[in-house]
C-alpha cells in the first residue's frame, strides 16, 4: 500500500507511550497499536483529529505517500 503511518515516529519525538496516547486520544491500545504498526486499512478523521491534537502534530506528520513500484495511473 502506498500510505505509511509513522505514528511511531511522532511518538518517539514527542516522548509519548502507546498507553497515554490511548488515554488522551480515546482509543483502545489494540486499534492505537493496529495504527502504530501500520497495520490499519483505514483512520477515521475523528481519530486522526484527536492523534494530531495530542501529539500536537499535523496529519501530513503522520500519513505519509510511497508510491508502489511499478504502479501506474492510467488516463
């Protein structure tokens, strides 16, 4: 999948454990973990509202795009 969540990255620079994110944030551990081991298939924009809100932060700090290899768009 192109999309890369470094949630875990933001995490090690804002010195913030996966159960204190998850008490400020809302979440279970287990989805937060799903998040931090890119393992999602999807984020709900509420969910990343309150993960940018804690971690004060911007989406664009979490989500990030690497094209697959040999995927091109078709006109």
């Amino acid at each position: 999948m192109g999309i890369i969540i470094n949630l875990d990255v933001m995490m090690a620079k804002r010195k913030i454990g996966l159960t204190e994110l998850s008490d400020k944030v809302g979440i279970t551990l287990a989805n937060l973990s799903i998040l931090k081991n890119n393992r999602a298939r999807a984020v709900r924009f509420s969910t990343l509202d309150a993960i940018c809100r804690a971690l004060d932060c911007q989406p664009g700090d979490i989500l990030e795009y690497v094209p697959d290899k040999g995927t091109e768009i078709q006109d």
